[in-house]
C-alpha cells in the first residue's frame, strides 16, 4: 500500500489535516472581514449625516446673523415665546383738574408743544381742535362733515392726523392752519391712534395693534396685543409714552401699559372713582378715554367721553 499512488482526493485531505493550528481562526477571518466592511460603511454614512446637519445649521446661523433685531425671519422659524409677564397695578393719584368740555365726546387726544389737541366723535358732533389746558378754550377748531365719526389723531411732524370709525379714512391736516391737506384709506375700523417717533399706531377695537409707515401709511407690522397669555379686545384711544404703548380699554376705566417689544401687557391702571359719579350723572359722561402725555413737564393727562374735567394724574403702584 505504501507504494499506492495517493489519489487528489486523499492528498487534499491530508493537506487539510496538516494545516496549522491558526487553520480555525482563518475561518473567523471569513466572518471579521464583511463585519468590518460593514462598521467601514456605516461610519461614511454617518459621517455624511453629520456633515450635512452640520452644514444646515450653519446655514441658520448665517440667517441668523443677518437678521436684525426686530426684524421677522422669513424661514418660518418658530420664535422663542416670550416669557409671559405679570402685569404691574397702578392706581392713582389726582394732581391737578382741568376743565373739559362735556360735549366733546372724546376719542383723541395729545399734548404738544404747550396746547392740548382733542378729536371727538358721533356724527354731526365730531370735531378737531386744540385748546389753552388751564381754560379749555379753543385756539383752533373745525368741525368734521356729518358723515364722518371722528376717532383717535396724532401729530407727527407739521401734520395732524385724525382717524374715523367705520369710514375707512384718515384725514391730514397742516399743523399750523388746520387746513386739510390730504387723506388717506385703511382697512377696518379706526380707533385709537399715535406713533413711537418711527411708525404711527392704529387700534381698531381687536386685540391687535398696526404700524403704519408715516409717510405711504402703509401698514409695515402688526402687535398682537396679550394680558398674561390671553389676547385683549377693545384698546382704544392710544398714547406712547417712555417706551410703553399706553391704550384705554373701551368700556371700562382702565388704561393698560403694553411691551411693543412683543405685546404683552406690563401694567394695569386702574382709574375707577377718577370722575365723582355726582359729575357722571349731571353731564350723562360716559367712560374714561383719552390719554396725553406732556413730555416737557412729565404729565400724564386723562379725561373721558363727556367727561367735564381732565385729569393731571400720577401712578401709584399698588401691591397685589
Ligand atoms: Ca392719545
């Protein structure tokens, strides 16, 4: 048998069996290889999910950084909410009393340049003028059409400005004469209405307030307006004062103070007793509105639709 010729079969066998002992581990080798390919591949893949999220990011950053402060972002963020506020409660104290009309159905009023301005409201009654404080004489006077309800006016650079109710029209008046010297349409009703020295602002009874540019009147921002989380109806005639929007709410004998940062009531005046009620009854004065302010002197000016008198008052903080 020795001199047997060993068939290929036999000769691999032995071959096989003669292999060293690392022959099982060649075998592992069989397995290790597709597994590390497998980790290989998986890596590249996230590596590029990184790399791409990495990339989006920076494209927001970017978007960010070009974006000014105030200014809305067109990529349909949602920005951060503002951490509500609550709101600071004023009472008041009475300086000084000044005659008032108690026909002028008040809806308009502002301090400027030493003379109270006042717009005043009802068909066939509204008017624009403007008067000596300590007398409540006139100085000037026009009485608007019949068709007309006069509401809230602002003075922004030589011109006066006087909102309408429901006619969807602003008139523009010079200054110095009184003269009408144009107008203006808007949408919705019109309300209250002053400016922060960049914009105009327009209330028209909801809770939100509009921006308008003061030289197209074109609206250029909208303010919700919000009372711990919950949107506030019916601001009305309108002052901007020290950084804050103060607004009467209609109806009612208080005066909120809003961010227009992001709309959020910051303070509550309560102005409730500020007209005896013997004085309410006897010239049938209905509610508080009209809000001035004299930034020479400080004064925060108050009187109301029919009211008689007009108010000097400071605010006294009240402890909740
Ligand atoms: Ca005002």
């Amino acid at each position: 048998m020795s001199g047997k010729k060993k068939s290929r079969a036999e000769r691999r066998r032995e071959a096989r069996s003669e292999l060293p002992s690392e022959a099982p581990s060649s075998s592992s080798a069989r397995w290790i290889v597709p597994v590390v390919t497998t980790v290989l591949v998986l890596a590249v893949i996230v590596g590029v999910i990184v790399s791409r999220n990495r990339s989006t990011h920076a494209g927001v950053s970017d978007e960010l950084a070009s974006t000014q402060p105030g200014q809305s972002k067109p990529t349909g963020d949602t920005p951060a909410k503002p951490k509500k506020v609550t709101p600071t409660i004023y009472g008041y104290k009475v300086i000084k009393s000044y005659p008032h009309n108690p026909r002028h159905y008040c809806q308009g009023l502002v301090y400027h340049e030493g003379l109270l301005y006042e717009g005043t409201g009802h068909y066939g009654e509204s008017l624009l003028g403007r008067f000596d404080l300590d007398t409540g004489e006139p100085v000037n006077l026009i009485d608007l059409d019949a068709l007309y309800f006069g509401e809230g006016i602002a003075i922004w650079e030589d011109k006066i400005i006087q909102l309408t109710w429901k006619e969807n029209v602003a008139f523009v008046y010079d200054k110095k004469t009184f003269k009408k010297i144009g107008s203006f349409k808007y949408s919705g009703e019109g309300w209250g209405l002053t400016h922060d020295g960049t914009h105009l602002i327009l209330s028209d009874g909801t809770p939100t307030l509009r921006f308008l540019d003061p030289k197209s009147y074109k609206v250029v921002r909208r303010l919700t307006v919000k009372d711990r989380g919950r949107s506030l109806r019916n601001l009305n005639e309108l002052e901007y004062i020290n950084g804050e929007i103060y607004a009467n709410i209609y109806q009612t004998d208080q005066i909120v103070r809003i961010s227009p940062k992001d709309g959020q009531v910051v303070g509550w005046i309560d102005l409730t007793g500020l007209l005896p009620a013997a004085q309410r009854r006897a010239h049938q004065s209905e509610v508080l509105n009209g809000i001035a302010y004299d930034v020479e002197k400080k004064r925060l000016l108050v009187t109301g639709k029919y009211w008689p008198k007009l108010y000097h008052i400071e605010l006294a903080e009240r402890k909740r």
